[in-house]
C-alpha cells in the first residue's frame, strides 16, 4: 500500500522536479496565496515587492527579527521527517490561512524548499476551503510549482485528512481520485494509525494575471540573500 502512495506522487511529478529551485514563491491563489522557500521569506525587498504581509513558516529554522518586525510572522517548527505529525496543525494553519483571505492580505507559506512541507499545508487548505480531492488539490498545485514533493508520512496524513473531509461531507466523494481506490484509501488510514505517523467554498484557482506581473525578477536575483 505505501508503494501504490508513492508511485500516486511519482506519477504526478515523474521524480524530476524534486530538486527544482524558483527564485521567487509560487503564486498559488491571486493576490493571497503565495507558496516559497526560506530564501524567499528572508528576502524583505521581495516580500515588500509582491505584498505580503503576512508569513506562514513551517520548517525549523525560526526568521530572522527584521522581518518579525515587518511582518505578521506565525511559526509552526516542524522537521521534514515521515514521523512528524503535520496533521495536527492543519485546523490551525486553515483557519489562519482563511482568516487572510476574508481579509483580503497576502500569506507567503513556506518551508526550507518550498517542496514537503509548505506544500502539505497547503494542499491540507485547497482540500477543505476548495473543498478539492487530494488527487485535485495535488495538480492544481503542481500546475502552480511542479517541484511539490511531500514526504511520505505527509501524503498519508493528507490521505487520512481526505477522509476525514469525505466523512464531513467536505468533499464530493464522487470526485474521489481514480489513482486510490476506497480501500486503499482505508489501509492509508490504518496505516498511520498502525504506525504512529505522528464551510465556504472560495475563488477558484486563477492564473496570475500580467497585470500583476512584478517585473523584478533582475532586482531579485541580485539582492538574494
């Protein structure tokens, strides 16, 4: 069961895009959303310039007290590790999420890479406030920033999360993914418990507009940290 999960990533991102770096986040959802790495949210000129004004950090290296004090910074310490229990966090880090988007500011999430677990959270977000299958959730953000690649225990805490979700009447199990089946869907679900792997329906997902185009991308790359 845990090599068909494996393989469900694979298939989507073909193990080539693992290492992929982008000099700036990912534009996840318009003018809200943004999905980076730990360069992107030192990078006080670049965050000023795409306007954010709220960080989401999620990897175990705490920011730096400049941009504490020029942003609303919120850190959730977590290792990139199969152990680690992420979904624990997931109706915190969805509620905060949500709160910045009724408010209409801008959130850069992110991690070390950008690529297990910032992408965790935010797929955990597309799949309740989008009310978005995992298999959904996962090509629209692939779609956004191709080098995704949540670990492991991670893709079986979303799967469990999606069942959760399904239970709830938050997704459409009718949109459940072809890749996992039902039952496979149920080992994921016994599994993390086996092993201790420790209602408003939003915007749906838009291009990034030219007319938001930052045009900084020279700037940046000569002012990278």
């Amino acid at each position: 069961m845990r090599i068909q999960l494996i393989r469900y990533r694979l298939d989507y991102s073909n193990g080539s895009c693992k290492g992929c770096q982008s000099a700036l986040p990912s534009i996840v959802l318009d003018d809200f959303l943004f999905l980076g790495n730990l360069q992107n949210a030192l990078n006080c000129e670049l965050l000023e310039q795409l306007g954010i004004q709220h960080i989401l950090n999620v990897c175990d290296f705490g920011l730096s007290e400049k941009i504490h004090q020029k942003f609303n910074v919120i850190e959730i310490p977590l290792m990139d590790a199969i152990h680690v229990d992420i979904k624990q966090h997931f109706d915190r880090t969805n509620t905060l999420l949500h709160s910045i988007y009724l408010k209409k500011e801008r959130c850069l999430v992110h991690c070390a890479a950008g690529v297990s677990r910032s992408a965790t959270i935010v797929l955990a977000y597309l799949m309740k406030y989008h009310h978005e299958t995992l298999e959904l959730a996962f090509s629209s953000l692939m779609v956004k920033r191709p080098q995704i690649f949540p670990n492991e225990g991670f893709l079986l805490q979303l799967v469990r999360y999606e069942n959760e979700l399904m239970k709830s009447k938050e997704i459409d199990q009718n949109e459940v993914s072809s890749h996992i089946n039902s039952d496979d869907r149920q080992n994921a679900y016994d599994a993390i418990v086996d092993d201790k792997v420790d209602n408003n329906p939003i915007e749906t997902l838009n291009e990034f507009k030219e007319k938001h185009d930052i045009h900084t991308t020279t700037t940046i790359s000569n002012n990278e940290l």
